[in-house]
C-alpha cells in the first residue's frame, strides 16, 4: 500500500498543481497447447506532478518515490509551466474551481489492499484450466489458455479537487479454441472471463467455467460449418458484444472533448438527431442499475469527483466527454473523465463504463422479426476514427432466414458511420451485457468498460 508523502507538500503548491503517486502491478501466465510461453510479473511505480499556468501545463515524473523526489519533481514541473507559459503566451484565466462533493472520503482507500495473489496461483489455475478443455473437447487442434492481474493503485493531491487514493484490481482469463474446416481451414474463437476484482475471487475453480467452455466450442464447431455472408446493406441484429465496442469505439471517441476540438464529428452535432430515439447511451462513472460498474472511478486524476455523462438521450447527442481545460472551453461542469494509465502519463479524457442502454424488446423477437439477415455474435478487432466510421471483424454469426437461426457464416467485416447506423435502430433487447476485458489505446493504454443489449439495425457486411 502506498505511504502518503504526498500530502506534506500540499503547501508549496503556488499554481493549480496535481501530484501524483501510482503503481501499476501486472501478472500474467500464458499456456498454448500445453506449453508454458508466458511467465511474467512486473511493477511500474513512481510519482508525477502537473502545474497548470496561463492556459498550459508543465508536467514532471519519476521512478523513485521519496520526500526528496517528490520536491524536485514538483520544482521541475513548475520551471516547465513557467517556461510553456512564457513561450506559448495563451494568457488563459485560472481553471475553475472544483466543486468537492461531500461523502468521498467514503472512496478513499483505508486499509491495505487484498492479500497478494502468487505466480503458481496463475500457474497452477491456467494448467488446470488447460487440462479441463484437452479432456472434454477432443476437435481442437489447439488451445491457449491466459491467466492475467493488473492491480492499479493511486494517491492523488490536488491544489483544487479531491484528494484521492484508491485500488483498482482486475483479473482476466482469455480461452482461445482452435479448430479445422474440413477443407483444413483452421477457425478460432476467443473468450473472456472475470472483471473486477481480485483473481481467487473469479476464479477459485476452473471447473466453474464449464458451462461458458461448453458454449464456446459449440460455437466453434458450428463456425466450422461456416458459409460466406451475402455482402451489402442488410438488417442485422447485433449481439451486446458488438454494440459495446459500437459504442466506444465509434461513439464514444467522438465525443471526448480534445476530439472534437480536433475536428470530430460530434462537434457540430450537439442538440441533434444522432440516432433512433431508440436508443440511449450513457458513460457511468462507478454505479449503474444499482450495481457497481465493471471499472467504477470516483474521482479522476485531475482530482473531479465523477459522475454519470448522458451521452445520447432519445436519440439526442446530450454532452462531451471533458477535463477541466476542456470543460473550461465549453462553459459546462467537468465529471470525471481525466484519466492517466501510469505514472509517467498526463491524463486524457477517456471513456470509463461506456454503454447503450436497454430498451424494451426481447432477443427472440427480434430475431423473429426478420425475413433475410444475419445475427451477429462475437467481434475481434475494430476501428473507428473522428467522422465515426467504423469497421470491426465479426468471427460468429449466424443467417437469419424467415424468423429463425440458420447457419452460421464465416468471419466477416461490419462497416459504416456511427451516427448514420444508429439512426437505422429500430428494436433493442430488454437485457445488459458489460465487457471490462479490453484497452483503450487512445495514445496510453487504459482499462475500461463497456456494454448494451442487442440492438437490430440495417448495416453494411462484407461477403465472400
């Protein structure tokens, strides 16, 4: 747990000044075919310090963390404050004040992180796991079992904000099942397990998993069946999977603040007809459905108590994504989305538990509902950029012919523009699914969630 000598230095601060101490602790074990190819644990930690003047910020880190550090990289990252201020000369007014919500000390981290999870925990976990799937699933040609920890934790002191420390465990397994076509065409598919939280809480028995192992080759045997999707414009019905990446990749990137002030798509769509009025999205800071979020965050690294951002209302483009600088451009209040990965990094406005929210229709109706389609099931890799076109790979999925599932289809390509697509949606499903597996890779690796029920909408497909 991190000492506090932070709070010490508070008084030197003269500029708006956040300093920040972090460790980031990653653990991760890799079987492929049985063979151990990963082995690996790693500690990333040190403090940061940035001073906001006249409209720019100097920053500072380093890996050692004392008193004695601290104090020069706090003069470091106000001689460079000084310096940008004097060169760049935007004579910007200070930022605004925070508004501390009361209650937060409830948030802050008062006794020492859960017990420590040991590298033959992971070990023993995934060889287990490795073991199960080889003696049950006798058509794989090969398999990969990862078992991964990333435990972040992080004191923040503030000039104007909330002071803040807090630990964020997450703990992931990934399967991946490999099989051939009879034609000798190797198919594969990946599945995620866990969230957040602590590894031998997800996980204290591989034997859990078998029925989600059951479904997944199942899926995979009926992808070696596959057949090529007939491409064009078709009405689809998309799994919750792929309207959570839809949502952050293609939606949710458009409307971070620093985007739009580079040119993206959202920024002269505010007020206006985005979408069906279907459909609604919203990013949550750290409680939705009355639950906690799969990565809450109650306070972000600029020292902003966090809260929910409606995105989309009915349709509607409601809101940006902001920091303090951005929200300070746009005459609205900041709520929490200036996050930083490591200690090194300055933080950036990023997504936190990004998702549309449920409507009211059933999936079975949905899928009943259509004559000629398809029914999207699982994603692999996407990109969106700032117009909000999109692209993702579909690795399963199935026709939809008269109102029933047929079969399935080989992978494929989704393309199309976010806020062109969304207005197509006409049936969303009553049901959640969130997803807390991935990165965001908007120039820093961070750790988010994501999610949404199915939704049915007309979309491009690629074919043969």
């Amino acid at each position: 747990m991190l000492i506090d000598l932070l709070t010490s230095h508070k008084d030197s601060f003269k500029d708006y000044t956040e300093l920040r101490a972090q460790t980031n602790t990653t653990k991760q074990v890799a079987f492929l075919a049985g063979n151990m190819v990963t082995n690996v644990q790693s500690c990333e930690g040190g403090v940061c310090a940035r001073v906001y003047r006249g409209g720019t910020y100097g920053f500072a880190s380093g890996a050692e963390y004392s008193s004695e550090s601290i104090k020069s990289i706090l003069a470091a990252a106000t001689d460079n404050a000084a310096f940008m201020d004097k060169y760049v000369n935007k004579n910007m007014p200070p930022l605004p004040r925070a508004q501390i919500q009361q209650g937060l000390d409830n948030f802050k981290l008062k006794t020492k992180p859960a017990d420590d999870i040991s590298q033959s925990f992971l070990i023993d976990y995934a060889k287990a796991l490795d073991s199960l799937i080889t003696g049950k699933y006798k058509k794989l040609t090969s398999r990969t079992v990862v078992a991964n920890c990333l435990d972040i934790e992080k004191l923040l002191v503030v000039s104007d904000g909330a002071d803040h420390h807090f630990y964020q465990p997450r703990s992931l397994v990934y399967v991946f099942m490999t099989a051939e076509t009879d034609d000798g065409i190797p198919v594969e598919l990946l599945q995620r397990f866990g969230g957040f939280g602590k590894f031998n809480v997800h996980f204290s028995d591989p034997t859990l998993l078998g029925a989600e192992l059951d479904k997944l080759y199942e899926m995979l045997m009926h992808k070696r069946e596959g057949v090529f999707s007939n491409a064009g414009l078709r009405k689809c019905v998309l799994h919750p999977d792929l309207a959570g990446i839809l949502a952050h990749e293609a939606v949710g990137h458009t409307v971070e603040a620093d985007l739009v002030l580079g040119g993206s798509v959202a920024g002269h769509n505010l007020e206006k007809q985005v979408a069906s009025e279907l459909v609604s999205m919203v990013d949550f800071a750290h409680t939705a459905f009355g639950e906690p979020c799969p990565l809450p965050v109650y306070v972000d690294d600029e020292g902003t108590a966090a809260e929910d951002v409606v995105l989309i209302q009915n349709g509607i483009l409601k809101s940006f994504l902001h920091s303090k600088e951005t929200a300070q451009h746009f005459g609205v209040k900041p709520q929490g989305n200036a996050r930083a990965f490591n200690f090194s990094d300055e933080p950036l406005i990023r997504m936190r538990n990004t998702v549309i929210l449920p409507g009211k229709n059933k999936l079975d109706d949905m899928i009943t509902s259509i004559d000629d389609g398809y029914y999207l099931v699982k994603t692999g890799n996407g990109q969106a950029d700032t117009t909000g076109e999109f692209m993702f790979s579909v690795d399963l999925g199935y026709e939809i012919k008269n109102g029933k599932l047929g079969r399935p289809i080989r992978e494929t390509t989704i393309s199309g523009v976010a806020f062109e697509m969304l207005k197509t949606v006409d049936m969303v499903s009553d049901d959640m699914v969130w997803d807390c597996s991935g990165f965001c890779g908007k120039k820093q690796a961070m750790t988010v969630g994501m999610g949404g029920p199915a939704i049915r909408c007309d979309i491009n497909i690629g074919g043969r």
